[in-house]
C-alpha cells in the first residue's frame, strides 16, 4: 500500500470480526513499533501482547473504552520503562503506537489507540491488573483485528490551524 494511501485512509476501527490475528501480522507489527524514533535513540517502551478472554477481560475491568476487546482478537498495551527512557517517554512511545496503527492498516486490519497515560485512574488499573513493575507505565493500548466495519476517508487537513513563521 502507498504510505499516503496508508496515513489517509487509517481510521479507528471498534468493531471486529471473530478472527484470529495471525502471529506473523502481530510480529509485523511490533517490528513497525520498535522502529518508531526515541529521544536519545533509548528504545524504552515495553510491549504486552493480550490474546487470551481473561487478559482482554482485564482490560475491560481497567480502561472505560475498551469494550470492543470483548470481540476483537488482540491488543497491545504500550508501556514505558522509566529505567531506561528520557523523560519524553509519553512521545516515544506514542510514536510507536502510530507505527503499529498504520502497520495494522497496511495489512488489511482494523485498529483503535486508546489512552492510557496520564490518565492515573486507567494506568493503576492496568499497572495492577497486570502486576507491573513500578518503573514499567502503561502508556496506550492498541487493539488489533479484522474489522467489521468500514469507514470512509476523512480529510482532515484545515489551512486555519497553519501559521507560517509566528502565530
């Protein structure tokens, strides 16, 4: 898929279809992530894969908006490791999660980003929900799928919100 054709037609998909993600697509995706940039080239996100009921299932206890795992076959919950990040962790690895969108999308699946951090309600749920280490922070949760429905392309560009040179 062209790259425009890939950033321009990416949309947030809710609602998937009963089908298992392939691990290769999920290997796919993660590589796409981990070659997102980092400041100092540090590399500090972590990475959960969630495929099974019981993982989605805590999830759904710790984010409001994540109802749409109880159909779709994965997610991934984005993480910092604070040991070994800069202090701008939150754009590290919300640039992998935009990696991992728009790899979802070039394969032919359907994703959504939800927000974890700052969040502190959402990212003790998760840090409790799956024991995380202190240093570890739940930044996102990307959900992965074959989507069951189709949304068209939105342009979204507004010369307005461009100021050239100053405000």
């Amino acid at each position: 898929m062209e790259t425009r054709e890939t950033i321009f037609g990416r949309r947030s998909i809710r609602k998937y279809k009963n089908q298992t993600l392939e691990a290769e697509k999920l290997t796919l995706i993660l590589k796409a992530a981990m070659s997102a940039p980092t400041a100092r080239n540090m590399q500090g996100w972590r990475f959960i894969t969630v495929q099974t009921q019981e993982g989605k299932q805590k999830i759904m206890n710790a984010h409001p908006y994540s109802m749409m795992l109880q159909t779709a076959p994965c997610a991934v919950i984005v993480c910092a490791d604070t040991q070994e990040s800069t202090p701008f962790f939150q754009q590290d690895c919300a640039a992998a999660i935009q990696n991992m969108l728009l790899a979802a999308k070039d394969l032919g699946l359907g994703s959504v980003w939800l927000g974890v951090y700052p969040n502190k309600e959402r990212a003790d749920g998760i840090a409790k929900e799956f024991s995380l280490p202190e240093n570890i922070v739940p930044v996102g949760i990307v959900v992965l799928g074959y989507g069951d429905e189709e949304k068209g392309k939105e342009d979204r560009f507004d010369p307005a919100k461009v100021h050239a040179e100053s405000w």
